[in-house]
C-alpha cells in the first residue's frame, strides 16, 4: 500500500472500483455493481494496476483471480470503505439532558441580563451539563472580529443589535426588539413623564461606549442633534442604575434592561424624541449552520426570546 503521503494522489472512486472489482473478480459485473460501462471499468482497473505497481486481478482459464497483493488489500479495503460509509451516514446527536458542552457567546451585559439570565435557568432545568461564557468586545465589533472569533471557533454565537459590517457573511436570526428610554437620579430636579431638551442639555448625562462602539441611544440623539453634558462614561449598561442612584445624572436605557434590574430611587421617563427600537439579533458561521448543539442552542435562544413580555 501507498505511505500516508502516496494517499494524496489516490481517487476515492478509484477505491470504491478496486473494492467491487476485488469483490468480484469480474470486470463486468463489477462494472454493473458500480453503474459503469465494460470499458470504463476497465480503465479503472487500468489504472489501479499503475498506481499500485500490480496485476491485481489476472487470467486464469476463464475467469479472473486475485494476485496475492490483491487478496492482502481485499479484507482491509473493504473495512475502511464500510467505515466511511458508516461515518458519513450517521449524523451527530446533541443530547442536552446529558451531553456536556460550553458554549462561547458574544454578547454584553445587557443582553446578559434580559436574554442569557432567563436562558441559564431553563438550562438547569433541562441542561444540566451545558454551559455559558460570555465575551465581551475589547474592540469595535465588526467583521473582522467575527470573522477571527468564528472562523477560529473561539464563538459559537455573537449576539448584537442592528447590522453589523460584513454580517451577509454570516447567517443570523432576530431574536427580540427593545427600546430606549430616560432614566435619571432621584436627585435630579424638576422632571415630570418625559425629559425635555432643556433638561438633557442641562442635567450631567451618563454616556455609554464599550470596545469603541457607542450606545444606539446616544447615535440616535445626535442624529436629532440633542445636546448633552457627558460627566462619565461606562463600559456596563447594568452599573447605570447603581451609578444614578441618588444623583442628578440623565442618561438612556433600554426599557427591557429597566424591567430586568432594581431601578428604586430612579426615575423613568420618556426620552426628548422618538427614539428607533433596536433589534438584538444571533450571528453565528455558516460552519455551524447544521451542527446539531449550535441548532440546539439557538432554537433555545429563540424560545427563551419568544417568553419575553411585550414592550
């Protein structure tokens, strides 16, 4: 046989003829098992006695016999093809009440908070062995980091809000909406149900930026040309609430976020302008599209997203 390097410039269908022609012993009939013409598999045969450097099948009377080195590959042939066979007809399962398994996901507290705290209690109940990590952006998130996180499978899933450059390269799926809405210190005077330019440009705002990408809210605010006063900005949208508290500062926050946190001594009103919702959503390679955890997984997801209460 061929040394490990030789198997580089075998045909498997050269293989597949050689296990029906040693099978056989018969060009005809091998020919009719693998659904190929007398001559082509003639020429097959043609060509195996070239690569392997042996009659393989010869004249004995009327029929074909093996030579010794057929007869020593027929056995082992046949066993690595059934193999194959097997290998390739048999789909991986995922079992989630047993089958252990970490899954890496992008996503930043907010969408830890609102998605992923509901998703871990439904896998203790019916996915004890399964596990999540989360990745933060220690960069702007785009296509160049999906692409090396994913590709390199140090992701199973990115989750982020809106478009994302270059994410036609990847497949994806919303899995909720949510809004942004003022919240502010119980300190901060004068506000009733909905803050007004005045006040926004006046009270000490609570800017947001992780990895270089800013909040929705505040491009959303520029965009209607809104004027702030920026005194801090933050990594974490769940230290917002903790960070008010008892303070004059103004600043935005998903109405999803607010639900999911304590928000005592803080207030909740609607922003200066209408405000755009914004989608979170699951990116993830095309390399897992049918992987049966990654199915698993996102199907989860979904069903997890689908329980959320209506905005």
């Amino acid at each position: 046989m061929p040394d490990v390097d030789q198997l580089a410039s075998l045909d498997l269908n050269l293989l597949v003829a050689l296990d029906a022609l040693l099978s056989e012993q018969n060009v005809t009939r091998a020919g009719e098992r693998l659904s190929l013409s007398q001559p082509a598999t003639s020429a097959a045969l043609k060509r195996l006695r070239t690569q392997f450097g042996d009659e393989l099948l010869v004249r004995s009377g009327h029929r074909m016999v093996m030579t010794d080195f057929a007869a020593s590959l027929r056995e082992p042939l046949h066993g690595v093809l059934q193999q194959l066979a097997t290998t390739l007809a048999t789909r991986p399962r995922f079992d989630p009440a047993i089958d252990r398994r970490r899954f890496r996901i992008f996503a930043n507290d907010y969408v830890g908070a609102v998605l992923l705290a509901p998703l871990v209690r439904d896998l203790a109940l019916n996915a004890p062995a399964v596990s999540i990590e989360t990745v933060t952006a220690t960069q702007r998130l785009d296509v160049h980091l999906l692409e090396t996180y994913l590709h390199e499978e140090r992701l199973d899933l990115v989750i982020a809000a809106g478009a994302l450059a270059g994410a036609e390269r990847f497949r994806s799926e919303p899995l909720f909406e949510d809004r942004f809405v003022c919240v502010a210190g119980g300190a901060a005077p004068g506000l009733g149900t909905r803050l007004t330019r005045a006040q926004l440009a006046a009270l000490p705002y609570l800017a947001y930026r992780q990895g270089g990408a800013r909040s929705f809210a505040d491009d959303e605010l520029d965009r209607a040309g809104l004027v702030r006063r920026p005194v801090l900005t933050v990594e974490s949208f769940v230290l917002v609430p903790h960070i008010l508290r008892g303070s004059t500062l103004v600043t935005m926050l998903q109405q999803r976020l607010c639900s999911a946190l304590a928000l005592d001594g803080i207030r909740t009103l609607e922003p200066p302008v209408r405000l755009g919702r914004l989608t979170e959503r699951a990116h993830w390679h095309p390399r897992s599209e049918s992987d049966p955890a990654s199915v698993w997984l996102r199907t989860r997801l979904a069903a997890v997203a689908a329980t959320l209460p209506p905005l």
